[in-house]
C-alpha cells in the first residue's frame, strides 16, 4: 500500500469479497512499504471470524480510518485494528459479535502510536466490548457507547504505553463497566459506568488508574474496587493502585467545611452518593455526581472546599476518592459514605464522622484514626 485507499459503501459476507485468510469478511494490510493512508466507510459487514481485520503489518501507515461501518455477526471479532499507527476507529455500529465461542466488539492490539478509538456503538457483544492490548504508546478510548456485553465493557490488558478512557457510557455489561489488567496503566475520566454486573471499574493487581469526574451507580459491585474484589478497608492490603486509602476525614460545623487526611500532596475528589438498592457498595459511594476536589498538603492534610463553605445537607451523603498525582497517578476507592447528620436525626451533627451511625467528641480524636503507620507507608512509596 503505497498510494491513498478508499473502501466505501460495500456489502460484505463471510466468504464473500476479501476473505483473506479463510478468516475475515473484510481484510486490508499494509504491504511493504506502507506510506499511504487506508479509509473503510459505510460498508455493511457480516459474518466470518472477524469482521474487518486492519492489519498494518509493515507499516505506519497514514492516517488511516475504519468510520461509519456497520459490523455484526463475526463468529470472534467485530472490527480488529493491529500493529497500527495512529488509527481512527470511529462511529462504527458493531453488534451481536462473539457469536462463536465469544471474543471482542473492537480489538485494539498493539498499537505503535497514539490512536483513538471514539464514538462507536457496541452492543450485544459475547465477551468483551472493546479490548486495548498492550499498546506501545498512548491510545484513547473516547465517547463510546457500551452495553450488553457478557464480560468487560472496556478492557485494557498490560502493554507499556497509556489507555485513556473518556466519557463512555458503558452500561448494562454482565463483567465489569472496565476492567485494567496485567500491569496496565490507566486513566479513567469523565463518563458514566452504570448498571454493570460487577464492578463500576475494576483494576487488577499490578495495574495502576487514574480515575476522575466519573458517574458510577447501580453496579453489582463496588463503584472502584482495586483488587481484591469488592470493597477493601483501609487497613487491609488491596493489590492494585499501590495499596492507595481512601481519604479518612469529618465534618466540622464551625467552618461548614470537610477537614481530612489522605496522601501527601494528592488530591481528593468528592462526589455525591447514588441514590437506589447500592447492591455493590452500600456504604462506600458509589460516587454518582462529582462535585469538586482539593489538594492535601506535605502532611497530607486537607479541608473541602478549599475555600468558603459546604452547606450541610442532612439528608445528602458523600463519598470521596484520594489521587496521587504524577505520570502514571492512581486512584483510590471510594471511601465509606459521610453525612453532617451521622446519626440520621436530621439535625447537624457537633462533629460528623467518615462512617455512618458513629458520632466523635472531636476532629482531633476522629482524625487519630490516620495511623503513623500510614504516614511511614507514604513515605517510602514517596522515595
């Protein structure tokens, strides 16, 4: 592929067209040496192991495009884009794949330079909704809708570069809304995981995300959840996210403000709780509307907001998450939910604590629960 390539407005059957390799309804490859660009559009697409198979074998290729086509019924995969160089994958409708044995709606495998995959719609998909693997650098999964997978809606699987998810909507998946895995790194931003049959976003042990501004409710499980599965206190071990706690905080009526402790130099975002059965997580968020955030100091100390007041609001809870910053940050749980009206009487509390149902006589000796153990711990992750 040396010269500009258009395939456009085709109706391709398993067997039929291309099916090269006895595989793919629809197959393109970048032979030696690819310098041109490939666009695939409009074309309908059914049937064969794989949909469409984009292979830049000896690539880069330039600029190349899989828009607008609609895919469905492959036996493992929808569209898959491999060993590509800056690939758009966008606006495909790709639904009812995995019809064999189960597999992917969008494969991304090994892409060597940045690309995005945005605003397709995948649904019904036997396995996972769209899988990245291993990218070698950045690559952005952006304004997708997800829904009706039997596993992951967006699954990232190791690889040394950075999967960016941003402002899917991913709901109604039987796995998690997204899962990180084998040391994959992460950033979650923006969108909506909703209604999931396990966790809003799962992240594996040795995988690390970044995760912010989310909307996550009525998920089987929790909200965030670092593995082990479902919700891990402070004091025990979780095996992803660097074993990151969540914020430990109360309410302090005099200055109407939220006044905590988390990760040095972190930052701490707030959410209002979801409303609902909360089947996943009933006192830990999930985290439905993010609401604002503020940074800790050296010490790890903090007060939200950060400047002003947060009116209290009995009848509402809150949940917070802890980052910590950096090129490869991480996030972690949701903490267990907070009212200024710990005790439910409707009236605001002299000192609201993390947890519902316990009062404390003061900030000082609820915030004693921040162990030095903890501070030490920082430390050394800080080295």
């Amino acid at each position: 592929k040396r010269s500009n390539v258009e395939v456009l407005g085709n109706t391709v059957h398993a067997g039929d067209g291309f099916g090269r390799l006895g595989a793919a309804a629809f197959f393109v490859h970048g032979g030696p040496p690819s310098t041109g660009s490939f666009s695939a559009r409009n074309n309908t697409v059914t049937g064969g192991e794989t949909g469409i198979l984009f292979a830049d074998l000896f690539g880069p290729a330039q600029s190349s495009e899989l828009r607008e086509n609609d895919v469905s019924g492959a036996a493992k995969i929808g569209i898959t884009a491999r060993l590509s160089a800056g690939t758009v994958v966008a606006n495909n409708p790709v639904h009812d794949n995995g019809t064999g044995t189960g597999g992917t709606g969008i494969e991304i495998l090994h892409a060597r330079t940045p690309g995005v995959t945005e605003t397709n719609l995948v649904t019904n998909t036997l396995g996972v909704g769209i899988e990245v693997i291993e990218p070698g650098q950045t690559y952005t999964v952006r304004g997708n809708t997800i829904t009706g997978s039997t596993a992951a809606g967006i699954e990232m699987v190791g690889g040394p570069g950075r999967l960016t998810v941003e402002a899917n909507t991913v709901a109604i998946n039987q796995g998690p809304g997204v899962a990180i895995r084998n040391g994959a790194l992460a950033v979650v931003t923006s969108g909506s995981y909703t209604d999931n049959g396990d966790a809003g976003i799962l992240v594996f042990p040795g995988a690390r995300a970044e995760i912010t501004q989310i909307s996550a409710t009525d998920n089987v499980g929790p909200g965030i959840d670092l593995f082990p599965k479902a919700v891990t206190p402070n004091p025990a071990t979780k095996d992803a996210n660097q074993d990151l706690d969540w914020p430990e905080f109360v309410w302090d009526p005099a200055s109407q403000q939220i006044i905590g402790t988390a990760a040095p130099l972190s930052r701490v975002e707030v959410y209002v709780v979801e409303g609902g059965p909360r089947i996943g997580n009933p006192n830990n968020g999930e985290g439905i509307t993010y609401l604002g955030s503020v940074m800790t100091d050296a010490a790890g100390h903090f007060h939200y907001p950060g400047s002003g007041a947060l009116p209290c609001t009995p009848q509402q809870l809150l949940t917070l998450t802890d980052t910590v910053p950096g090129t490869n940050a991480f996030t972690s749980e949701f903490s267990p939910d907070f009212s200024c009206d710990a005790d439910g009487d409707g009236i605001e509390d002299l000192f609201g604590l993390v947890r519902r149902g316990e009062i404390g006589s003061s900030a000082s000796q609820s915030l004693a629960c921040f162990r030095g153990s903890r501070r030490e711990r920082w430390r050394s992750i800080a080295t």
